[in-house]
C-alpha cells in the first residue's frame, strides 16, 4: 500500500518533474489506444460494419438520373417506383443476418427438416415419371386423367423426356434417366415431316440435351449429336433478309423461310442454347445466327430499354403498342442478364441493354398496391401514341423477375460472400425489388383457398385525380374485403408453372433467407394436396379460387423440368449447382458458363 498521498510522493514538490510525468503518462495512453486501433480488424467484421450503411447519396443522385431522362412519352410520367428507406433498412439487416451465419459458421440451411423436404420433391418426380412411363412413355405430351400420350409429329420429338433428363439425374433418379436417355438414343431422330414451335423446342429439347450431355460427364456421344442434328435442323429458320426467324420450324427444310411478326420474348430466348452448342460442337454458325438476332434487336428503337412484343421480321423493327414482361416480352429481359453470365461477364452490350431496359421497368411498369401494399409489375398499352395506358395485370409469368433482378445485383454470389461496400446503390435497389416482387408471387399462391395461383391476377388502383380506389367484384377477389388482387374467371387456373419457385431458389441462395424456403414448401404442399392424382402423376387445375379445385387432364413437361427441379434445389445444399458457375435457361436447364477463347 502506497499510503495516504501516493500521487504527491509520486509526483514529488516540484512542478517541473510534475509536467514531465503527466507528459509521459498522456505519451503511453496515446501509444497504447494507437496500438490497439492498429490491430487488425477481420473481414467480417469490416463487412458489418459497411452493411449498416445505407448509401443514400449515392441512390438520390441515381434517382434524379432517371427522373433527368427524356421521358419516352411526352405525356405519360409513369410509375416512378424507388426503394423505401424503410426497405433499405430492411435489405442492410438481411445482409447483415447472411454476414453472421458466415461469422458463426452456420449450418442450419442443411438442417435433418430440409434434407427430408428435398426427399419428399424426389419422391414427387418419381411419381410424375413412373406414370407417365406407365402410360405415354416416348410421347411428346402427357394427359394423366385419360391416361394416355400425345405426340406434336407424326413420330414425336422427345419432348417430355429431353425436357425432364436433368432433373432425373438432379434428383438422383439414375435408373429413370437411363431408362430416358436410351430411348432417345434408340429411336428419336429429327428426319421427319412437321412443324415445331422454334422457340419451345429450343428452350426445351435442345436445352434439355444440351445440359442433359454436361450433368452426365460431357462423354454422352449420342446427346451431343441429337443436340447438333436438331440444331442443325432448326437452324433453317435463321436464313431470312433480317435473321429474324418465324416462330414455327420445318423439320425437313425446302425453300426458304416466311416470317412476318415473331414474338420478342421467342426470338430473344434462342442465345443460351445455341451458343453452348456452338462452344460444345464448335461450330461457330450456332452462336453467329443467333448473335445476328440480338444485333437487330439492340438497334431496334425502344422505350427507355422497353420493347413492345412483336417484331417486324422485314423491317427488324418492334411492332405492336403493348409492353410487358408477361407472355411475349418476359424471357427477352431475361436473356439479356443470362447471356452476359454464361460468357463470364464479357459481353458488356449485353449487360448495359438489360441495366437500361430495368430502369425502365421501375419508371414505367412498377407501382404498389393500396391496401396490402403489394409491389407489382403493370403492363403499359398503346405504346406508339404519346399517352400509354397503364394495365395493373401481372402474369404469373412476370414471376420470374424476381429472381433475375437478384441474379443481376450479386452476379450469382451469395450476399455473405459479397463486401456489402461493393453493392452499388443500383445493386441494393434491385435487391430490394426482387425480395418485394417475391414477396407479391407468393401472395399470389397464399391469398387463395388452394394455396395454388392463378395464371394472372390483376391489382386494385387508386385514381391519382380523385383518390378514389376501384371498385372490385367481390366474386373475383382473392381476399375479403380489402384485398388487392383479383383473379377474374378465365384467368383461375393453374398449370403449376415454376416462375414464383424459381424466384424463391434464386433469393434463398443468394440472402440466405429461410422465408423463401418456407414459401417453397407451402407451394409444393398445396401441389401435393391438390395437383397429385391418386393413378399417378400430376394435373394442371381449371380452378384455383374453389377448394377442391377441379383438374384438367394435363401433366405439363415444365411442371417435371422446372418447378420440381427449383423445389428441388430450393431444399438442397446451397452449394449445389453454384450460381456463379451455371446459368439456367429458361426451362430451368442448368447450362456451365464458359469463355469463348478457352
């Protein structure tokens, strides 16, 4: 013990020793707090600490960019939709939440619950294989009620099998894909009269062939060659004035090709697969067809990057007044993103046409509901005269949007693998609208008496004029009294179409959110309680606003081939079928990204 004075023993009588101690004294605590400021901070805790900022310089300044462009209608503003603060703050706690699980080493995503989720998918294929191998084996299309097939030729195309091989050996269902695959390899062959959709056999056999011969080890001869002949074959349709091909294909060519008007979405959703063929066949006629089609219609003039969805094939211009990311216009958008993500980035026209072409999306087609505050994604009419009409309708196509939109701000990676300072300010407002988009999709199977959604719904408006919402039939409103979206009685039914699950797989991989799981699971149990037959397979529904809904007498190929396949990967292991590594096509057709030079 020093006693009762220790600093005046310390410091002693005199002021000089007094200025010199308090000055080494103040010397060592700076020294000290130096030293510990220096020690070097982890990664991820630099990380949080950036998640928890919100760039709104950045995003102000982008926002008075796109308010400063010319709009492309002088007499309609549009729907001008941004990112709340309120959302933003909600995205950082969400990047947040994936930099911690990384931190702690989580394993949650591959919990005992999830792993026997993703059994009972499998379980699901097996069913919808096992009866359409029972009773259409080798037809193009299944009808499960009347328990027969149906063929698009004379001889069928391998429609149904092509389109389902990968989720076969996905799923890991190794005998049912042998069983597939050597039929093919027996008996298909292109040498036949008839005419196929260009675009549907493209996405779905070609596709399917294609990412079919790489999951199988990339040393299956006999895919390889189906996969060249009917490209070859399809190829026919390119040779026009413009390259713009006819949506219908001759399967034996003579003459030359007629088209007239060609859907965008049709023509836009041919690159992935023929250029992997050209990558795989070497064969540069593949990707220099399809590459003529893009370069028409990045000339083409456009509404602020949005294109009608018509083009004329003689004069390689849009046509038509109406815009939407619905049915002919969604895959183009779709396309755009993908293609610079198969070459690895390279491409960077592709990348600035799909960037330009999203700010038109938020300016003009996306808006929120007045009660349940639903984002959505509108379509506009009379595009060609100087004031558009917006239609609030949105396809559950448009579903898809979702998912590309956080494909397109993290590139594939995960938000725990991302330096969230490298999320520019454009980055986190896509991430927000693809989790909002999302969060409407699912509204659109949870708002039903089946859990299950219609083909499209449309959303209650508020008049800008008078305030006044319109007034709904409460026959069609999907919830009472003051819901939002309406599904009027052509529009009810079901096909069990894969865009919403694709979203939902997408944002699960990349925020790491268990709530887009759990979205899946009530999906796919509505399907199981209401689509599966008690013979076997699966139906399409008439119905989704009545429980029990009544079945239509069809087990449509993309039911197997994509929503299985997403609900699938939805439960997997997050390293499985990396998305910065594959690319889906838009039958959900797992395609490896690759450098033209290697």
């Amino acid at each position: 013990m020093l006693g009762p004075r220790p600093w005046r023993l310390l410091l002693g009588r005199s002021p000089r020793r007094a200025m010199l101690v308090a000055f080494l004294l103040a010397a060592t605590f700076l020294l000290v707090r130096q030293t510990l400021r220096s020690q070097p901070v982890s990664e991820i805790e630099s990380w949080l600490r950036d998640a928890a900022h919100i760039p709104t310089a950045d995003y102000n300044w982008l926002l008075l960019q796109r308010s400063d462009r010319q709009p492309a209608w002088p007499s309609y503003a549009g729907t001008k939709w941004r990112a709340t603060t309120e959302q933003q703050q909600e995205l950082s706690q969400v990047i947040k939440a994936a930099l911690l699980r990384r931190s702690e080493g989580s394993v949650a995503h591959k919990s005992q619950l999830w792993a026997e989720r993703r059994l009972r998918v499998k379980d699901a294929t097996k069913y919808a294989w096992d009866a359409y191998a029972r009773d259409a084996f080798g037809s193009d299309e299944y009808h499960p009620l009347s328990r027969r097939g149906e063929n698009m030729t004379q001889a069928g195309v391998g429609y149904f099998i092509a389109d389902v091989l990968d989720t076969l050996l996905l799923t890991g269902l190794r005998d049912e894909y042998k069983q597939g695959r050597d039929h093919l390899a027996a008996t298909l062959t292109f040498d036949q009269p008839g005419a196929v959709s260009l675009f549907e056999t493209t996405i779905r056999v070609l596709g399917g062939l294609l990412s079919a011969y790489h999951w199988s080890g990339e040393t299956d001869a006999e895919l390889l060659r189906l996969a060249d002949e009917l490209g070859d074959r399809l190829a026919w349709s390119f040779d026009t004035p413009t390259g713009i091909p006819p949506e219908t294909a001759q399967l034996r060519p003579s003459g030359k090709p007629h088209a007239y008007m060609s859907s965008t979405a049709e023509i836009g959703t041919l690159q992935l697969e023929f250029r992997y063929l050209a990558k795989l066949t070497g064969k540069h006629k593949y990707r220099n067809y399809v590459d003529r089609i893009m370069d028409v219609m990045f000339k083409a003039p456009k509404y602020d990057g949005l294109a009608p969805i018509y083009m004329d094939a003689t004069s390689g211009r849009f046509s038509g007044g109406e815009i939407r990311l619905g049915s002919r216009g969604d895959s183009y958008y779709e396309y755009l993103l993908k293609q610079w993500l198969q070459t690895r980035q390279s491409e960077t026209k592709l990348r600035s046409e799909y960037d330009t072409a999203m700010e038109g999306v938020k300016k003009y087609l996306v808006t929120v509901s007045p009660n349940q505050k639903l984002t959505y994604v509108g379509e506009l009419h009379h595009a060609t005269s100087d004031t558009p009409l917006f239609n609030p309708k949105m396809d559950h196509l448009v579903c898809f949007l979702a998912g590309n939109l956080a494909l397109g701000a993290t590139k594939g990676c995960a938000l725990s693998d991302i330096p969230p300072a490298q999320l520019s300010a454009r980055d986190r407002e896509d991430l927000v609208l693809a989790r909002e988009l999302a969060d409407t999709c699912a509204h659109m199977y949870l708002d039903t008496k089946t859990g299950l959604s219609p083909e499209l719904v449309y959303f209650r408006q508020t008049d800008p004029a008078t305030g006044e919402q319109a007034q709904f039939s409460k026959d069609d409103q999907l919830v009472l009294p003051e819901g939002d979206m309406l599904a009027q009685s052509g529009d009810r039914h079901s096909l069990l179409r894969p865009e919403t699950v694709e979203s939902l797989f997408v944002l699960w991989r990349i925020t790491g959110e268990d709530k887009w799981r759990e979205y899946g699971w009530r999906i796919f149990s509505a399907i199981e309680k209401w689509a599966k037959l008690p013979a076997g397979g699966f139906t399409s529904l008439f119905d989704v606003t009545v429980a029990p809904p009544p079945r239509k007498d069809k087990m449509e190929t993309f039911f197997v081939s994509e929503t299985l396949k997403y609900l699938y990967l939805l439960f997997s292991d997050s390293d499985s079928v990396p998305l910065t590594r594959y690319v889906f096509n838009t039958e959900a057709h797992p395609l490896p990204q690759f450098n033209w030079s290697e």
